[in-house]
C-alpha cells in the first residue's frame, strides 16, 4: 500500500494498480495475483480462510454492539471506532479455548477484556470525568445502577471551551450473539451547569430483563452542551462527548 503524491489524485484501476481514497489519504495499491477459488479451496489457504471466518464474526459482533448502544455512540465516537473496536473483539474471540481455530467465537472468550474501551479516542472518560463513582448490576432484578460521588464540575470536569452546561449519561445492553438481537436501556442526568457548585452523589440508573444470562455491556460518558437563550446546542456536534465501556459482566 502506498500513499497518491502529487497534485492529481486517482480513483479507480489502471492496469494492476488500484487508486481509492481513505481517512489517511489517496492510496494506491498493487491487485492480487492469487485467485479467490484457490483460497477457497487449495489446502495451503486453510490458515486464510480460518482467519477470514474469525475476522467476518468479528465485524458482525462488532457491529451488533456498537447498534445496541447506537443511540449514544452517536454523540462520542472518532473516525476509526469501527476497526479500534474489530481489534479488540478479535482479541476476545482468540481467548476461544474451547472451539478449533476458524469456529472459535466472542461468546466462549474473554468479554471482559473490552472493558475500559473508549469510543471516542479524541475525548477519554479517565482525562474528561475525574468524579469518583461505582457500577453495579443485579441480574436478578435487572437493576444497572451508576453512582457518582459529590464533585465540582469546574473541578471534576474537564470541559471544552463555550461549554455552559453537561450532561452525564448512562446507558447498558445485554446482547444475544447467537441470535443477533439485544436490549438496551439508557438514563442521564438532567444539564447540569459546569461551575463552581457542587453537586450532590447522584445515582444513574435503569432496568433490563430480570434472571438473565446474557453479557452486559454498560457504557459512561459526558456530553458538553453551550446553551444560549434557552436552546441547547451540543459543542462541536459531540466530538468533545467521552463514552466509555466501564462494565462487561459475562455469566
């Protein structure tokens, strides 16, 4: 893979170079010789193909759970969300021990490995949100609950500029790999002015499936509002927003 130089950038095939454009740039690269019924069949191309299948179950879980939490992801996310968090899911599905490579899956694996994954790299929680809180979950009843400690905001928040108001938010599926479906459940605070007030323990809180024994992806962040004659506008459409993966529970 190479990077298009010069002041005409290219798209498209010519002879065996292949142009097209990523978030990195114009690229350019050379075809494959090697032909796709060879890697499908040819014994040599088994590690190949054992890869390939981990690497399409990959996406798939990958995709199923960043739409269970779609609605907040939305709000703090970066550019290369998608392939930060196939990395990382790849990882789990290689703590598989009990099926043979190529059928190895994220639901024999270690889930709790993508605790502490950022969806939005350019905006951490931990350099964000300084406020000490607690998760729990009680699978009996359903009940997620986030507790956030008494903070300052100008002292436990680290707010972009314009910044008049925040919001934390909360929010927690439990997935059903097999089947591909899931249940969400999401809470926030009310806006909170970012000043010198501080501000009481607070719980955040909501209710899934009682007695169940699906895994449970819980996610914390801050959203960063400027409010101006009573009309909120989210700071540079979210990208300021930390959203973070704080709790995998895995029957």
């Amino acid at each position: 893979m190479a990077k298009q130089k010069g002041i005409i950038k290219l798209r498209g095939t010519l002879g065996d170079i292949s142009f097209y454009k990523t978030q990195d740039g114009h690229m350019a690269r050379e075809k494959g010789e090697i032909d796709k019924s060879r890697i499908e069949n040819d014994p040599r191309f088994r590690r190949t193909r054992e890869n390939g299948s981990e690497f399409g179950r990959a996406g798939k879980t990958g995709k199923l759970l960043r739409d269970s939490l779609r609605i907040l992801i939305l709000n703090a996310s970066d550019s290369r969300v998608v392939s930060r968090l196939l990395k990382e899911i790849m990882a789990v599905i290689k703590t598989d021990l009990i099926n043979p490579r190529g059928e190895r899956t994220v639901i024999n694996g270690s889930l709790n490995l993508l605790q502490g994954f950022e969806f939005n790299n350019d905006a951490v929680l931990s350099q964000t949100f300084y406020a000490p809180y607690s998760k729990a979950f009680d699978r009996t009843t359903g009940v997620v609950t986030m507790n956030v400690e008494a903070f300052t905001p100008m002292v436990h928040v680290k707010a972009p500029a314009g910044t008049t108001h925040f919001k934390i938010v909360s929010g927690s599926a439990l997935i059903d790999f097999k089947n591909n479906s899931f249940e969400m459940a999401q809470n926030s605070t009310d806006y909170i002015v970012w000043n010198g007030t501080e501000q009481a323990a607070m719980d955040i809180g909501h209710t899934l499936t009682a007695n169940s024994d699906l895994p449970l992806f819980t996610v914390l962040g801050v959203n960063f509002y400027q409010i101006v004659n009573g009309v909120n506008y989210p700071l540079n459409n979210g990208s300021f927003n930390a959203l973070t993966l704080v709790q995998v529970d895995q029957v």
